[in-house]
C-alpha cells in the first residue's frame, strides 16, 4: 500500500473503543514508515501513560509440562519431545517464597500459570489459596490455567485474582496451523467467562509463527475490537524449542516486531503493552525502540514458565540506561 493510501477519517489517536477497527485500517498502520509509525504510536502512549514507568511482572510455572494441547509453540505439550520434563504442582510454600522474591526484586504483579488445557475442580481448589496468600503480599495476581468452565473464573474472583491470561495467540485463519486440539472459538468463550466475573483480561499473542503481515494486523485486529479492550496485552516473540513443529520457523524481521508493538499501542491505547517472550534474544536497542513504540510493561525475571528471560541484573541495567522506572 503506497502512502498516499493511507487515510482515516479519524485519528488514530482518537479511536473511540465503540468504534471497531478494520483490517484494512490495521493493515494501513503497518504499512506506514518505520520511524512514522513508531513517532505516532510514542505520541499515543504519551497522551495515557508515563513513558518513564514501567509495569514489571513475574511469572512463574506452578505446573509444568504434560499439557494434552498441541500448540506447535510450546515445549509443554505432551504432543512435542522436547527438553522439558515434567514436574507436579508446587506447593503453596513453594509459591509464596517465589512471590516473595519478585516483590524483593521489584515486581508488582505475580503470575502463575499451569500446563492444563483447563483446570479441573479439584486442582482449581489448589490454587485458590496460592491466589490468597499472593494477593496479602501486596502484589497483584494473574493466573494463565487455560480454558475455564462455567463458575470457575468467580471462584478466581472470590480468592483475590485480579488478571487471568488467555492469549488468542494469532489470527484466525493462522490459528489452525499452530493448534488442532481446541477451536478459536474455545478462547473466546473462556474470555467471555473473565469478564463475566469482573475479572481484567491480559490476552495477546505471539509473532514468529510462519505468520504474514496482514495475519498479524488480524491479530491486533481481534484484540483491539474485544469489548472491552484487553488491560494488559501481552505480545511475544516465538522462542523456538527443539522438538516442537516451529523449531525450524523463519525468523521474524526485528523491525517488524516493534512495529507489532507500535500498531498494538495506537490500536489499544489504554492497554498495557508487555514485551513478553523472546526478550533474552532482543539487543538493547531493540527493546529500547519497542519501549519508545508503546510497550510499558515487561515479564521479569529469569525465565517464563520453561523458557528464559533476561535476568533481573541485567533488566535493571537496561533500565538504568534507558531512564525508566518500576510501576
């Protein structure tokens, strides 16, 4: 699309959340030029947030490995051979020491996740009280336990959760390339769940995936259009594992991720924009750029449920350079 195609008949800046987005419109933001479109989204992020903060989380795996999903991402499934052994639930001492030392280290939300397709009764039980003794710490909750059934988001609720995760990892007509043991539909439905029992919604997706231009733009198209729009939107960059189906996956142009990060932040200008996974592989400045596009928060801590992170040393020292501070 040339530019002088590229026209809206309502800033972006102003998008009402009332008024869905388009494709078309998602696509034009794409194709704008780099440093435009990372100039416009700065701008935005301005107008709703302090450019200098930044909402650091940590995210720990409270049950790894043995998932029944075959996402081709995720060295969890029991579907892939890959490094990952698994392990049984922690326990809530266990979990409780680990929030103890993110809140030590700075971080003001703890997220816990599990390697369920969906939490049964009996092992939601089992997490209500690592939510509770979270939550009088201080720190904000989230849990990411996959695909919930009818009543379980209000237990969450009633314990203190204040965030649930559940990614749509990436667009529709993408999305049957990565997954075959859940529909598109079966994410939307457990969304619909959260909001129904007030909780916020983190939910974003992943980039790297064999995906195209205009299926990422349909990515941040379904995101920007859920009513409400997400609190937190988490936005990763794949970290291929030996063993899944994406090892061998094409790497993504790193400009082409930060201008994910810049179209996510004028799509959703109210949202949190966290750089998730694939971190540890991103220079410096490739961080810096996505920070200057829009992304104020990020995962910290050494490792993201079985994949690493930056270590909080080093986070701190990127922080210190860039003049930014914890939320």
């Amino acid at each position: 699309m040339s530019q002088a195609t590229i026209q809206f008949t309502r800033p972006a800046t102003l998008h009402p959340e009332t008024t869905l987005w388009s494709q078309a419109e998602i696509e034009a933001l794409y194709d704008l030029p780099f440093m435009e479109l990372v100039f416009r989204a700065a701008e935005v992020h301005r107008q709703h947030f302090d450019p200098s903060r930044v909402q650091l989380s940590t995210l720990v795996s409270i049950k790894t490995g043995g998932c029944p999903e075959d996402c081709g991402y995720c060295p969890q499934s029991a579907h892939h051979d890959t490094p990952v052994e698994n392990q049984p639930m922690m326990t809530v001492d266990e979990v409780v020491a680990a929030a103890r030392n993110a809140k030590a280290n700075g971080a003001g939300r703890f997220c816990m996740g599990a390697a369920w397709r969906g939490p049964k009764d009996a092992d939601l039980e089992k997490t209500l009280d690592m939510v509770q003794q979270v939550k009088a710490l201080g720190l904000q909750t989230c849990a990411t336990f996959g695909l919930l059934k009818e009543g379980q988001a209000e237990k969450l609720k009633d314990a203190g959760l204040d965030f649930y995760n559940h990614n749509l990892d990436t667009a529709p007509d993408k999305y049957a390339d990565i997954i075959q043991t859940r529909e598109y539909e079966d994410r939307l439905d457990t969304l619909g769940k959260v909001r129904g029992a007030g909780l916020s919604v983190c939910c974003g997706g992943i980039v790297g995936l064999n995906e195209t231009r205009e299926q990422r733009a349909g990515l941040i198209l379904q995101l920007a259009n859920l009513a409400p729009q997400p609190e937190s939107v988490p936005v990763n960059n794949l970290v291929k594992v030996s063993g899944t189906p994406l090892d061998d996956a094409d790497a993504l142009d790193w400009t082409e991720f930060v201008r994910t990060i810049a179209v996510a932040r004028l799509t959703m200008p109210k949202s949190y924009v966290r750089l998730s996974a694939g971190r540890r592989e991103m220079p410096e400045a490739m961080q810096a750029l996505c920070f200057l596009a829009g992304a104020n928060s990020i995962f910290y801590g050494d490792k993201l449920l079985t994949t690493g992170n930056p270590d909080v040393d080093a986070d701190r020292a990127l922080m210190d350079k860039l003049g930014l501070q914890p939320l």
